[in-house]
C-alpha cells in the first residue's frame, strides 16, 4: 500500500520537477476605458507549451481570457478587452463604469495538463470616465 502511495505521489509531482519555469512577475494595467494589459515575466520557459489567463468579477468563478500564449521566452504580453461586452446585433458597447477584476495566470504543459503559476489573483480597478460615455451615448442617439 505504501508503494502503490508514493507511486501516486511521484506521478502527481513529476509535471512539477519537469517544469523549471518560476513566474517572476504577473501585473495588470488599465490602459484606456476598454484595454487592460497583463504583463508576467518567467525566468525560464521549459517544460512550458503555453500560458493561459483567466478573468474573474468576483475572485471566484473565472473564465478563460483570449487564446493561450505560446512559451518561448522570458516576457509576455497579453491585451484583454473588458471594457467592450457583446450587444444584441453585433454591436459593442462599453461595459460597467466601475468593475474590478481578478487575473490568475496558469502553465500549459506539453501534455495539455495545467498549473496555476500562482496561489494569488492580480487584482484590477478598472474605472473610466462617465464623460467619454456620456458623449457617446449622445453621439449614438443621433446615428
């Protein structure tokens, strides 16, 4: 039994012995009132295929954000759109005034296994001006 244990415990771990990549950073910026742009940075990329970055309102329930990013080097830059949600018609329009958002950035392993890169969420106060939407809300009401 104690075998049949630390064999378990050996094939839960080999991904993790495998993988020498360590996230050296992950941050999360608000560009302008739709663009948020996440950087993270990994001191190495083996053992790595890809990364993926989910977004969540409320730290608990997360979706996947865009595609994966292919691993191949140190620094990486993915632009995530929140601020534009689908409107009936194939419009756009700007989303919530005033939202937080969590990002967790997790490791895609060639075996198409994932790990999160770390135990926290960036968090994000996305906020921008009832100016730029009030104006192009008039603007939309004459089109």
């Amino acid at each position: 039994m104690a075998r049949i244990l630390s064999i378990l415990i050996s094939l839960l771990l080999l991904p993790l012995l495998a993988m020498g990549a360590s996230l050296l950073s992950f941050t999360g910026e608000v560009l302008d009132e739709q663009t948020v742009e996440l950087r993270w940075r990994v001191d190495t990329p083996q053992g790595l295929s890809a990364f993926e970055v989910e977004r969540s309102t409320d730290n608990e329930h997360f979706q996947v954000v865009g595609d994966r990013v292919l691993a191949g080097g140190t620094d990486y830059l993915l632009l995530d759109r929140p601020g534009l949600s689908g409107a009936p018609g194939g419009r756009e329009r700007l989303a919530d005034i005033e939202q937080v958002y969590y990002y967790r950035l997790y490791y895609i392993l060639p075996s198409g296994g994932r790990l999160p890169a770390s135990t926290d969420a960036v968090r994000v106060n996305f906020q921008f001006s009832t100016v730029s939407v009030t104006w192009g809300s008039i603007k939309a009401m004459f089109r």
